[in-house]
C-alpha cells in the first residue's frame, strides 16, 4: 500500500500483529503515514460474563473454525493464559478448531456434559464434507438444536445469531476510537508517530430466546447493562 504523499491511513480490527506488513515498521512507531487499532478477544471480560450468568459454572470449552482468523486467537488465548490464565474462575479445558462441520459436531455432541460453558469464537469457515464454506446460519442452527451447554460468545454478533450471551470487542465503538484519531491527524498529528493499540473497547449482548431454551435466566442487573438484547434468534 503506498502512503507517501500527505494520505493518511487508519486501520481497524486487525487481529494479527500488522508489522508483517510493509510499511509498519512496529506498533510504537509505526512509520509510513500509517496507523490503526488492533483487535483482541477479551477473554478476562467474557470468562467473568460466563461466571456471573451460570455462577456454579467453573470449566468452559472453546470452539471455533480453523481459519487464520481463529490461528491468531488460539496464539492469543495462550498468551493470554501465561499471563492471565491462572487468576481466572473459568478453566478452559479445551480450545477446540473444527475445520469441516462434522468436526464441529463432534466437538459439540463430545463435550455435552463435560463442560460448564461453551465459548464460541468463529464458525464462518467451517466446510462440508466436499470442501465448500457452509453458511454459519447452518452451523449456528445444528448448534442451538444440538447443544445443552450455555454459551459465551467471544464476538458481540454471536448473540444476534442466537447464542446465549457475547462478550466482545465493539465494532461500533472500534470505530469512534478511529474516528478520534483521524481528527488528532487532521489536526498536524503525524500518523506514522501515533502508536498502534488495541483500544480494549467491548460490549456485552444478550439473547433470551436462547437462554429460554437453555433454562437460563439472565439476570436483571446484566440486562440492564448490556449493549444489546436479542429476543429471538436469527440463524
């Protein structure tokens, strides 16, 4: 991408490390005319959802696709483990990748009564048995009627699909905090000078349909304060 010139650039929900592309130079001094906000699943945030929606809950399993996109945030997660991991009130027993739908099912029908809680990352990549891309309408649908587990959804559209409960980084917010930049840039900031972060923007959702069908009563106090609340499901 070219960024001589007096064009600016500011990008946004990026979850791999973006120094892999020219002309980032690294995330403090970026370099190039070129900014932006890095995307990172707060697990800390969505394993105390987990815990203060299902409060006996004490064990979740992790599962999503097998796309780059899941890659860096399997790398992600144990990071976040080494650092984090040991103060949580939610053990991960498994961080599960199904790259074909049987997979996913197998995952889900296995882990029925060995777990508290199912974190749902990405199912937008997940293939049938001659290689092509399911709509994640489908896979979400099996899923609902499939799995008895409460579900804690790592991305806040996961609730408007139709799982239980999301926690995760706001797009919408994301991009205010975009849009900030841009005016400190077209105030004189130099873009290239302006460090790359991850702006820890999230929003909690809510589905009760699905949390009907699970016999699980969200309480009144998280209502209150989430982001979103779905009343049915979409998939």
């Amino acid at each position: 991408m070219p960024t001589d010139g007096n064009v600016s650039f500011i990008f946004a929900g990026v979850n791999v490390d973006p120094t892999i592309y020219s002309p980032i130079k690294s995330l403090d001094l970026p370099g190039g005319r070129i900014t932006g906000l890095l995307e990172r699943i707060p697990f800390s945030k969505a394993f105390s959802l987990g815990k203060r929606i299902v409060p006996n809950a004490s064990t979740m399993v992790l599962i999503g696709d097998a796309s780059p996109s899941s890659d860096q945030i399997v790398r992600d997660f144990r990071e976040w483990q080494r650092s984090e991991g040991e103060n949580s009130s939610i053990r991960v027993l498994e961080f599960i990748q199904a790259r074909t739908f049987d997979e996913w099912k197998d995952a889900i029908l296995q882990n029925q009564g060995r777990a508290d809680l199912l974190g749902v990352l990405n199912y937008y990549q997940i293939r049938d048995e001659n290689g092509a891309v399911l709509p994640s309408s489908e896979v979400a649908q099996w899923t609902f009627q499939n799995n008895r587990i409460p579900e804690i959804g790592l991305v806040p559209s996961n609730a408007e699909d139709g799982f239980m409960a999301a926690s995760g980084v706001s797009y919408w917010k994301t991009g205010i905090y975009a849009g900030i930049i841009g005016g400190e840039i077209l105030k004189g900031q130099d873009a290239g000078l302006m460090p790359i972060v991850d702006p820890g923007v999230t929003e909690v959702a809510f589905n009760l349909a699905r949390a009907e069908m699970l016999g699980i009563e969200i309480p009144a106090s998280e209502l209150v304060e989430a982001d979103e609340v779905y009343t049915d499901i979409q998939a």
